[in-house]
C-alpha cells in the first residue's frame, strides 16, 4: 500500500508523429506545496516521479517553456497516472484542447474508474454518502446484503464484504464481518476509486474488488466550506407504503427527516512546507415509531434519533525537497436509535426493550515518503480501534420479559434488547515499499503487515428472558397502572406470573483471538520501447486464522501477475492483465465457531462418533476445534418465583441440547483467491472524449460456505404427487398440521424426526442436532464487457460519463452462512448470484447552461435481480421439506428449502430505472461563494422492486414458488428532496 503517494508518468513524443522525444528536460511543479523537480526524458521519451504526494495539483511543461504552456494533473493514491505531450520544433508544446492527453491509462493493465471531489459535488448523492455514489461507476451495483449494515454496493456482482476498503491505501476495513470502518464522507474525499480488475501486487487482502479513498490536503492557499443540508421528508418527499433506508441500512418510515452540518478548511501552517485540512460533519436524523400495545392500554409514538460525527484532520510536511511526512487521523461516532416500536402498528416493543447501536471508529496514520531520482520510497504505520456495540441497551441491565395474553398473543416485550453484541477491535498496520530505477526497468519491493486483536462479549441474555402468560386481571392491573410507556420489565415481573419460558446465558464475558496478515511483494515495471510497458510482479499473503482448526496455516499463498501495456500512437492504448489474487478469511468466521461451540461430554461423544464414521479426519485433537461458547439454558419453571437465579444455571451447560452447534474446521481454512483476466482499448477520440472497451474475466476459489457435518440423509420430494389437485387439496387442509401429514403422505415433505433417524450420529443431552463448519470450498465465475464514453467539459456547456456491462457471476455460496438446501449438495447451488444483474446502463449528464449554474442528471438502469422460488406454507404446512431444520444462517442469507423442482435463483425481477436531478446555483459572497442546491431523487417516483440496496431477507428476491402470485415486501426509494447551503471559499 502506498499511505498518501502517488507516482507521475509523463510520454514525450515528437511533432505530429508519435515518436519518442528523448533528452528533454521537463519541470513539474507543484506551487500549492512548493514542489519543483525538473527531470529530463529517457531513451525512450519518458519522464517519472514515484513517491510523490497526493496534495495540490501538479503542472508539466517543457524546461524552456513558459507556465502559461503547462499541462495540469491531480493525482491519486495507490495509482501512477499518465500524460502525453507533443512538442512542436524542440520548443513549445503543441496546445491541443486542454494541452494533454491525460484520460487513459498507459502504464499497466489496471481496470479500475474514478470519482473526483468535483464530480462528488456536482452529483446528486443522498447525504453526502460517497459510497452509494459510486454505483455511477462501472462494475459496480447497488447490494443485496446480509444485514443491514452491510455495504451498499456489490463490485463484479460479489459480497461487498469480500471488497477491501482503504483510506490513503491503508485498511479501512472492519474486520470483523467486512465493509468500511470508518464512514469517509463527502467533506474528507478528494478522489475514490474502484479496482475491478488487473491491479498491481501492492494491492492484496481481496479476491474482488478494492474501494480506495485518496484524502484532500492543504495548500498554499486557504480553502474550504462550511454547509447546512436537509431531507425535509413529507409532505414533500412521495408516499409510499414500503419502508426507506437510512444511511445505516435500517429501515425507516415516512415521518423520516435529516439535518446535516459541517465545515472543511485547509491551508499552510508555514507556506511551501507545512499544511493541514480538517474535516468535521454532523448528522441528526429524525424517525417516528409506533408502540401498539392496546391490552396494556398504550398505544403511542416514540421517536428515535441516529447521530454520526466524523471529524478527520490531515497535516502534511515537506521535511526537504525529496522527503514528504504526513499525519491522518479519523474519528467517527456513529449511533443507530431503536426507540421501541416499528413504522407500523402491531409492534409492542416497550421503550424499556429500546437499545442503540454504536460503531465508533478512530484510525491514526502517520507516513513518510521519499522521492529521488533513481531510489524512492515511501511507509506508513497506522493504529485503528472500532467498537461495534449492536444492542446497546437503553436502560440498566435486567432481563427482557414478554408478555403474552391469555390466547398466546404476545402484547408487550420490555426491559432488554434480549441479547449481546459488542464487539472491539485494534489494529495495527505498517507497510513500506523501496522502488528503484535500473535503465528501462523500475523495481520494487515491499511488505504489508495487519494485526488485529478482537473481543466479542456476544449470546443471549445473561440476566435472563422471560416470556410469561398473564391473567385478565393482571393485565388490567397493569393498564390501570397509568406508566403507559414507561412500564417497566419489574412492574410485570413483581406480579410473579406464569413462565412460559425462561432462558439465561451461561458464558457473559468477552472472548476472542487475533489475526495477523502478512504480505509480501516485488514488481518489474519493465519499459521495453516507447509503446510497450510490461510488469512482472508476484505477492505472497499469509492469514493466521488459516492456521485455526485441525490444521497448519495456508502457507502457499503465491500470487503471480502480468501487465501489458501497449500504446499504438499517443491518443490510444490496448491492455492485458493475468494474474491471481489472495483474499482473506473474516473473523466472523472464527469467532461464530467459538460462539456457537461447546465442550460438554454428550457434544464432545457426537464429535467422536462422527470421526469413527470419518466425516471428522482421524488423528484431529478435538479439543483444538472445541469451545465454551455462549449457550441459552432454559430451567423448568411455572412461576417467575420459582425459576433458580442466572448464577444458579450454570450446571446445566452439560445437558443443554442445541439445534446447531458450530466447531472450527477440522480440516483447516484455506484463503479464498481467484485467477482474474483482462484486456481492454482506451483511444482519446478528442481533447475531452475518451472511449473505452474492457473485457474482464474472474475465478473465484476457497470461498466460504457452511457444511453440516450431521447432515440427514438426502431428501427429494415426490414430483409426481405435485398435481394442481393435491395442492388444491393441501390448501383446503383446516391448519397447517394437516397440510404437513398429507404433505408427507404424498412424499412431499419429510419430518424433522425422519430426518433425524438418518443422521450419521443422534442427538443426546449436551449435544447438537447440526454440527456445523465453515470450509473453504465454494467457487464463483464472473464475466463482463465493459463498454464507456466519457465527455470531459473542456470549453462546453455540457459533460457525460455512460458506461454499459453486459456482465454474469455465477456462484455455489453467496455469503459466510450459505449452506446447501439438502444435504450438503453444492452441486445443485450452481447459479445466479444473489447481485448478479445481466445489464447495467449507468449515464450521468452536467449542464452548464450560465454562469453559476449546475444542472447534473444520473440515469441507472437495471435488469432485475435473481428471485429463489421456496415454498409456500400454506400448501406444505412448513417450509422446511427436507426436515433437517433451520440454520442459523437463514436470517442472514434466507436460503431455505426450494420450491419442489425449482432451481437456485431461477426467477428474475423486473428492470429497474432511477432518475435523480441536481442542481447547484453559486454566487460570489463574503470572499468566496455561496451556493445553494436541490437534489431529487427517483424523480420519475418510479416503484422499483429490484436494483436497490437491502438485506436479502426483507427484499423480494425471495418468492413463493409454484407459479404463485408475486408478493412485493420492499421497494427502492420513492421520489425524494434535498436542499443545501453552502459558503466555499
């Protein structure tokens, strides 16, 4: 990784020809830092500079060229960028448009595209939120997630927990399950880029795609802007009966309001050698929720808050001519209020049972780089801290009680969240890279080094969860309290009711391990003429949780790859890329195998019996797979008095049965990696077109899935009894217990007990019905065609960027927690990832129409996403036909048992279309400028039922089968409004 430096490729070529002009001295400059080198061309017309920052902008010309002649590049992190120049005579430079050719990439085979602060700006994006704007870049789509906090994008189709996520080239990553650590808003991102393929070695951690933020720096000059912004929400923002999004990821309602505010300043600290820019940003939102709990005389509106503070500070300093030091440091206080209740009735979650959830980020790097003429270099160390707290609970600890009426009907939840997650993280990185010059070649070196030590404190409720049946006259006891929403779980509990059930967790402290990744690199940017650049380069990675369960660690994690770049003539450029990529195992991974583990005697005799039965490797320690977990007992009891205290339970971890139990893998992890193709043609068809062709080819291997190691035998209903009569028959069934025994008479469906009958081992006290792992075995294969225009402003009133995929992924797991339907049969999971959309259309159009005035309109087109047929309850009575039970990935994933006959992903959503509107109208004011900005989003209000970021469990990606009608759960984004004020100076 690069922290905070970048490289400049200069191309001289003579007159109108494209031969080399070698020997000639150019100046870069750099006045916003105080930057000036002049460097003459190579043998063959090259001019280069490594290891140089990020900040200001840079200007090429020719040594004796005035600087009105100049050529002006911005450059980014991670990245070498290009520019050709014509000289004229030996003299001047011939001025072509905007004096260079600077919109494709010659110098490796990197498919990759960009946003730049002013197209940031200029885009209508949805508070300020970088990351769901970069869906206006190819391969990239709105995601599917796991959850709700999951990313907001998908690149190449995969999980966009699998992308590695860096600032300034250093991790961004939470590490735990994935996605970004801290949020880099809209104030402190100079440039974001997307790697979708072909990327150099420096790169690693991922076998998909890199998100990488490069950071604004101060200059010379003072700059920065202080803004309001505003969804002001109904009655201006389009009805809807589906919920919207918050920033989050959580679902929110039409009452849905957001005020934003912040300020950016940069500038000298002492001029031409020491800077600083700093960020701060503040959001508030607001969201009504209802608590509908008639029977205990309340129904009221609660209303909760989410806040995030993003505060970041960059100082960079030009220690002398050659060597630059900079310093980085992010804070982020995120917060997620769960007030109690939902968007609609029917919700009776008491304030009481309110909890928030909390992911605080802090990262601080520090870097230093030099740039010589034949040696450079540059590192970085960097320390990271997240604490992701999910439920945090709103009141003192206690236990959770619901209430239920005396027909079973639940009426109120109080008193706790009933569970805990509170995860923290610490990081420390370092990485350094030496490159050096040797004739046409340029060679480097370098190492990248992640260690991250991790604490869950994570299960149930360590206090205890009742769920408790009342009398009529308790509950009226409790109406005629008068709390209303401030009932309390002890006002219910001090009535000493009827237990239903009560559950305690056994293990309430924290646990955890560490994670240490190691990498390794060199390369070869090999100039072998004037148009052909080719680089040799070979990573290793090395991933410490590889070495967890029943096995070493995956040591062979060699990674060769191969760039070519070839340029016809001055204006275009061909390239090819090969080469493998190394990803990494989440902790997720692991730490789910300590959570959901146990060393009691009965599980520890199920472990035995199946490594008798060779589904457990011989010879494997099984105490390196075991683990006291967190368990739930639940204790007999008839009244709340008479159930034993938390502290008086934990004797019954032994006996303790569980529905899955999880181990580490006794056969070891392996690293995911993928084999990634290449080939694209970049032509500059003027000063400000550029057009565009890449063809993109990836393997993906040692992905993560779930295998029951106590799978029942295979399952296969029985076709030919699926007649339009039986299910009419099935659905005239009274209940669903009759449904079932028909069901299973006409070999539709089996019952859990049948299963059970052919698992490898039964269950006993203290064991589990599933015993699962996590292995390393799954595979994906993912094809694009890429096509793009690009129309630069230059001298014009207008602008565009359209690009079209034409793109297929592939894939036998979507997620961590993916497990087969039956039986451990991946050879029938074969299909369409969850992501995977077959056409993209994604135009974005800037008008310039006066003085001031910005018009921007982004267009996305999408064909619809793949639907998973399952079946419908109300025909089978369950919807688990096989009989082998839930896992615990089906609230994540949602794969559960398929429609009889139905393939995995083997229906599709309609296309989707959003069109959003931005405009932005500056007038000088106060020194600077003041500008004021409207943002409309989906202006067309069109309802789209695919094509927008979810969780996969509440999208309508999951369907009945059996040709039954389509049910539509959610729906992008209605017509929406922003406003903004904003004093740049």
């Amino acid at each position: 990784m690069h922290a905070q430096q970048a490289g400049l490729q200069v191309s001289l070529v003579e007159g109108q020809g494209d031969q080399p002009a070698a020997g000639v001295d150019v100046i870069i400059e750099n006045a916003e830092i105080g930057f000036r080198r002049m460097v003459r061309s190579d043998a063959n017309g090259m001019v280069r500079l490594d290891g140089v920052s990020t900040a200001g902008r840079y200007s090429v010309r020719l040594g004796n060229a005035p600087a009105s002649e100049a050529v002006t590049v911005a450059l980014r992190a991670n990245f070498t960028s290009s520019v050709t120049l014509r000289r004229n005579g030996g003299r001047a430079i011939v001025v072509e448009g905007h004096r260079a050719v600077t919109g494709i990439n010659a110098v490796n085979a990197e498919v990759s595209a960009s946003l730049d602060k002013a197209e940031l700006v200029a885009l209508p994006i949805e508070g300020r939120d970088v990351l769901g704007a970069l869906v206006r870049l190819p391969n990239v789509v709105p995601s599917t997630g796991f959850f709700a906090e999951s990313p907001s994008i998908s690149i190449n189709g995969a999980n966009g927990l699998d992308a590695n996520y860096l600032l300034d080239g250093l991790d961004n990553n939470e590490n735990f399950l994935g996605g970004i650590k801290f949020p880099v808003p809209l104030g402190f991102t100079r440039n974001v880029t997307v790697l979708a393929n072909s990327y150099s070695v420096a790169y690693g951690r991922t076998a998909n795609g890199v998100v990488n933020y490069t950071s604004p720096s101060g200059t010379n000059d003072y700059h920065g802007e202080v803004y309001a912004l505003v969804r002001p929400g109904r009655p201006l923002d389009a009805a809807s009966p589906y919920p919207r999004r918050d920033l989050s990821g959580n679902p929110v309602g039409e009452s849905f309001e957001r005020y934003q505010a912040g300020a950016s300043m940069g500038g000298p600290i002492a001029r031409d050698r020491t800077f600083f820019y700093a960020n701060f940003e503040y959001t508030r939102d607001r969201n009504v929720q209802v608590v509908d709990a008639p029977a205990l005389g309340t129904v009221a509106n609660v209303t909760g808050h989410n806040e995030a503070y993003l505060g970041s500070l960059r100082i960079d300093h030009r220690l002398t001519d050659d060597w630059t030091l900079s310093l980085r440091a992010n804070v982020g206080r995120v917060t997620v209020d769960r007030p109690g209740g939902s968007l609609g009735g029917g919700n009776v979650t008491f304030p009481s049972a309110g909890s928030d959830q909390q992911r605080f980020s802090t990262l601080v790097a520090a870097s230093a780089s030099y740039s010589g003429d034949a040696w450079s270099y540059d590192g970085a160390v960097q320390f990271s801290r997240f604490r992701w707290d999910y439920a945090r609970p709103k009141g003192e600890p206690g236990p959770q009680v619901t209430v239920r009426d005396p027909s079973g009907l639940a009426v109120a939840v109080l008193g706790n969240p009933g569970y805990v997650f509170n995860d923290l993280e610490k990081t420390w990185q370092t990485t350094h890279r030496l490159q050096r010059k040797l004739g046409a070649h340029k060679l480097t070196i370098g190492a990248d080094v992640l260690h991250s030590d991790f604490a869950l404190l994570g299960g149930g409720n360590p206090d205890g969860n009742y769920t408790v049946d009342l009398t009529d006259a308790q509950l009226a006891t409790l109406a005629g309290s008068g709390k209303g929403l401030a009932l309390s779980a002890q006002d219910v509990l001090s009535l000493n009711p009827a237990v239903a059930n009560y559950s305690v967790e056994l293990r309430p402290r924290a646990f955890g391990t560490g994670q240490t990744q190691l990498g390794f690199y060199v390369e070869d940017e090999w100039q072998v003429g004037p148009r052909l650049t080719a680089t040799f380069g070979l990573r290793w990675d090395y991933d410490s949780l590889t070495g967890k369960g029943g096995k070493g660690a995956d040591l062979d994690n060699f990674a060769p790859r191969l760039s070519l770049n070839y340029r016809p003539d001055a204006r275009s450029t061909v390239r090819f890329g090969a080469g493998i990529f190394t990803g990494k195992l989440p902790y997720s991974v692991i730490s789910d195998a300590l959570q959901r583990n146990t060393t009691s005697p009965g599980f520890v005799s199920q472990l035995r019996a199946l490594q008798a039965k060779g589904l457990v490797p011989a010879g494997v320690d099984l105490a390196k797979v075991t683990f006291d977990g967190n368990l739930a007992v639940s204790p007999a009891c008839t009244t709340v008095s008479a159930c034993p205290a938390p502290r008086q339970v934990q004797a019954l971890r032994d006996s303790a049965t569980l529905g899955e139990a999880r181990i580490l893998n006794p056969e070891g992890y392996k690293s995911p990696w993928s084999l990634q193709l290449s080939a694209g043609y970049q032509v500059q068809a003027s000063d400000t077109l550029t057009l565009s062709a890449d063809v993109i080819y990836s393997r993906s291997h040692n992905l993560v899935r779930l295998r029951d190691l106590n799978a029942p035998a295979p399952f296969t209903p029985n076709l030919a009894a699926l007649t339009d009569a039986n299910i009419a028959l099935l659905k005239a069934q009274p209940d669903n217990a009759s449904r079932f025994a028909l069901a299973q008479s006409l070999g539709l469906v089996r019952s859990q007990a049948d299963a059970d009958a052919t698992r490898p081992v039964a269950l006993v006290a203290g064991g589990a019905r599933q015993i699962t792992v996590s292995e390393t075995k799954g595979e994906s294969e993912y094809k694009a065609l890429i096509l793009q225009v690009n129309k630069a402003r230059g001298e014009d009133a207008y602008a565009f960027r359209i690009s079209y995929t034409l793109s297929k992924l592939s894939n036998d797991t979507d997620d961590i927690n993916f497990r087969a339907a039956n039986s451990n049969d991946y050879s029938t999971e074969w299909g369409p990832s969850a992501n995977d959309r077959r056409h993209v259309i994604s135009a974005v159009g800037y008008l310039y129409p006066f003085d001031g005035l910005s018009v921007s309109v982004a267009g996305l087109f999408q064909s619809g996403q793949p639907v998973n047929l399952v079946p419908d309850a109300r025909i089978f009575g369950t919807q688990d036909l096989n009989g082998d039970g839930a896992s615990f990935g089906e609230s994540y994933v949602g794969n559960s048992d398929r429609y009889p006959g139905a393939k995995r992903n083997s229906a599709r959503l309609p296309w989707s279309a959003t069109i959003d509107i931005g405009l932005r109208y500056g007038i000088p004011a106060f020194d600077g400028r003041l500008e004021l900005s409207a943002d409309v989003f989906n202006v067309l209000n069109t309802n789209n039922k695919s094509g927008f970021a979810n969780a996969a469990t509440t999208s309508n990606q999951i369907q009945f089968g059996g040709g039954a009608p389509f049910v539509q759960r959610n729906a992008g984004p209605p017509r929406q409004f922003q406003f903004g004020l904003a004093w740049k100076f």
